[in-house]
C-alpha cells in the first residue's frame, strides 16, 4: 500500500509516495521477492534502499516480526505520456485548483499512475499531502479542485459530497429538435467492473439541467448543469436526447479503443465550479481556460 506522509520516513519522488509494506515473521528479502518478484530485492536492499519506519536500512538476511513495516520506492510500470498540460488556476494554503485536461485520470488507478493529476500536481508543487476535492473522468477536462491542507479534508470534501457545489460544464454534441432548456431526469446503475452505466426503469437518481449556448451547422454548444453526480451522468444524459457528446466511445454504444490516440478527446468541459468556502465563509468561483472544437471529429 501507499505509504503517507504521517507514517513513511522515506520522501515524495517525482510525485509518487513510497509503498508501505506490512511483513509477516520471517526473513523479509523473501517476503519482498514473493510480493514483487520483478524488483532486484538482495541489491536494493544491499544499497540501502529499503527501511524501517524510523528510516534505518535493513540488512539483505533481516529476519523480522509480524507487523513489521518496511518502506521503499518503486517505479511504476511505463505509460503512454498524456502530451497536455496540467495548468494551475489557483492555488493559496487551502486549495489548489487546476485545468485538468482530457485523457489524463484524476488519482492513480489501475494503469495510470504517473498520467494522473494527483502525481502531476504533488510532482510541480511538491505538496505530499495535497488530495482532490472530487474527481473528474479521465476523458473529461476541465475544473478540479484539490485541497492542499489535510486539516481541512473533511469540510471540502463533504462539500462536494452533499452537493453543495454549482457545477457548469459544456458539451459540442448534434443538434436535436427538442425545446430548451430542460431537465433530464433518469435512473442510473453502474455495476463494479463493468465499463458502462445504464438507465433502469425506478426512481430517478440523477438530474441535469441542459440548455443550448450556441448553434452550429449540424452541431450545438450545451451548457450541462448536474444537480447529481452519478458516473457517467451527462454522458448517459446527453445521448438519451439523442444528442451523445462527440467522441464519446461509451454512449449511446460501447466501442473500446484498442491502440491509445489522443487527436479525438471527449468533448466535454467542466467549465466552472462554484460554492459558499466552508472555512472562509465568501462566495469561489474558478473558471477553465480550455475551449472545446465544435469541429472536431
């Protein structure tokens, strides 16, 4: 597991935490070889490069007790560099809020440990503590506020749990014959492991509000405002006007890409968050710089 900054005696690397690893009796270079058996263990820990949690390095026959923590480095494997980049908005003793743009994942999940804002952002700031307020798709880009004060965690993030937060974000999707602005209203179900959500018939459990900015030949500008924050809400929600976002591979049909392309990004913005501070008490507002191409395709 990820070590943090409270208990880990080692410090941040290019963005990244040290891992935590809790050992069972026995002679830890085994241990370390059967849980990560591609990492040269009798080498790194003959240069010192595995410790204890008071930051002494063990020895290669190190026999140790249950529970034992050990502390070390390691490199994730490679990734495909996302080639935009991460842009700072704001940033004081509470906060930091940035541009996140499209392709790159919010926190380290699965494949994307580097390629994510979270790395990014402790990377160019050197903040180890700093943590996201809330998460934005990997294929949206737009407003994503993190907070930089781990004693104000609980009041930010329960900010935008309760939903006490006006989102505004912006969509280039076909131009439907339907009356705006209007309310969409639906029930949404995403299971653990499977790709897309879906809507069921029952009891709504999303809500956006979508109106047209903007008219173009065959396509339209929409402002998305979601009351909700259901994964997939404004995807799922756009398509079932018959209006889905423009290169969205998941609505209405799945279409997993195989080979990574980066000359088609969603086109979807989360334009603007805003809300009542709960520590400060005055009104925020952080806007995005990005545009999104009506002419993309």
């Amino acid at each position: 597991m990820l070590a943090d900054r409270v208990t880990s005696p080692l410090a941040m690397r290019d963005g990244l935490g040290p891992v935590r690893f809790i050992a069972t009796t026995g002679v830890l270079l085994s241990q370390l070889e059967k849980a990560y058996p591609d990492e040269p263990w009798r080498e790194r820990i003959a240069s010192g490069d595995v410790v204890d949690k008071a930051g002494r390095a063990f020895l290669a026959d190190a026999r140790v007790g249950n529970g034992t923590e050990a502390f070390f480095h390691l490199e994730p494997a490679a990734e495909t560099p996302v080639p935009f980049p991460l842009e700072i908005l704001h940033q004081d003793e509470a906060l930091v809020v940035v541009d996140k743009p499209h392709f790159l994942a919010t926190i380290p999940r699965g494949q994307h440990v580097r390629e994510t804002a979270l790395v990014r952002l402790r990377a160019m700031t050197g903040l180890a503590d700093v943590v996201p307020a809330h998460r934005l798709d990997r294929m949206t880009a737009g407003v994503l506020v993190f907070i930089a004060d781990s004693t104000l965690r609980r009041s930010y993030q329960e900010l935008f749990s309760s939903q006490r937060v006006h989102k505004t974000y912006e969509a280039i999707a076909p131009a439907v014959d339907l009356d705006f602005p209007r309310v969409v209203r639906t029930r949404i179900v995403k299971e653990h492991g499977v790709m897309v959500a879906r809507h069921e018939p029952g009891e709504p459990n999303s809500e956006s509000r979508v109106d047209v900015i903007e008219r173009f030949a065959e396509r339209a500008r929409y402002r998305l405002e979601p009351k909700t924050g259901k994964t997939h809400q404004l995807r799922l929600h756009m398509a079932s006007l018959g209006a889905p976002i423009l290169n969205d591979n998941y609505y209405p049909e799945y279409r997993p890409q195989r080979e990574v392309s980066f000359d088609k990004p969603l086109q979807l913005l989360a334009r603007a968050i805003e809300f009542d501070d709960p520590v400060t008490g005055e009104r925020r507002r952080f806007e995005s710089r990005r545009e999104l191409s009506a002419i993309s395709d």
